[in-house]
C-alpha cells in the first residue's frame, strides 16, 4: 500500500474508533438515566410503603412487607447491574477504543508524536477508579437480578389477587 492509501486508511480508522467511543459515551449516559429511574423507583415504593403501613397493619396484611423487601432486593441488584454495566462499558473505552485511537493518531502523525505526548487523548476515564475483576463471584447476583425480574413478573400476572389464605 503505498503511504496516500495507508494514510486514508488510518483516518477512516481513527473516524470509526471516535463513533465507537461516542457510542459507548451515549450508552453510559442511558444506563446512569436508568439507574437514576431506578432509584426514584426505590424511593417512590418505599414512600408509598411508610404510608400504607397503618393499613397494611389495620388489615392484618403483613405479607405485604414480605414481598415488600423481595421488590427492595431485586431493585437493589438491578441498581448494581446498572453500575457493572457502566463499569464495562467504560472499561472497554480504557482497554480498547483509547489505545486504539492514540496508535493511530502515532501513525499518523509519522513518529512526530511520542506516547507520552498522546497518554491524555482520551483518558479521563483512568481518573480515580480502581481495578475490579469482573469475574468475581460478587458479581453473580448482580446478573441474576435480570431473572428476579422476569420471575416477579411472571408471579405477579399468574398468581390469582382473590386468593384466601388458609
């Protein structure tokens, strides 16, 4: 290839890398915007709990704060499902996408720039965070909240309302 070619190549390359970043920035801003509803969530069903209470009591429901505290579980994984899932994606930028967009901007700028003159393209992600395995077994339940859901779920519409205890 000769080096007009070569240099095209590695524009279209940088270009590409730049919309995955973007991408990847846009997908960490939706999943905080979800954790954020989450804790609303949270924070509306607990409201809502503390008025209830003196009829729940009133009408001899305790069950009601049982499966109270099974939702505040699930809702509690959920929320640190959203924070693996940040953490992730932004560890793919760090990993990934950052060291691939400075090698290109190297070779593209023919060996004038040294790798510590590009070490700041794109490393505010580095800042302050701390190495976490992601295969740690912590991790498990955090994962199993997206089964929590889908089994409340399918309890909630399956389970008949008039049900009389025994």
């Amino acid at each position: 290839m000769d080096s007009q070619s070569n240099l095209e190549f590695l524009k279209l390359e940088i270009n590409a890398r730049l919309e995955e970043y973007k991408a990847l920035r846009a997908e960490i801003v939706a999943t905080l915007g979800a954790m954020f509803q989450t804790t609303t969530l949270t924070l509306t069903a607990i409201g809502s709990l503390v008025a209830a209470s003196p009829f729940i009591i009133k009408f001899e429901r305790p069950v009601l704060f049982i499966v109270a505290s099974y939702i505040f579980y699930i809702l509690a994984w959920t929320q640190l499902r959203y924070g693996l899932v940040v953490y992730n994606l932004s560890n793919h930028i760090i990993e990934i996408t950052s060291p691939a967009i400075r090698q290109a901007l190297k070779s593209v700028s023919n060996g004038q720039l040294n790798s510590r003159a590009l070490e700041s393209v794109l490393s505010w992600e580095k800042s302050g965070r701390k190495r976490i395995h992601s295969k740690e077994k912590w991790t498990f339940p955090i994962e199993a909240a997206v089964i929590a859901h889908r089994a409340l779920g399918n309890y909630a519409i399956f389970y008949p309302s008039n049900r009389k205890s025994l």
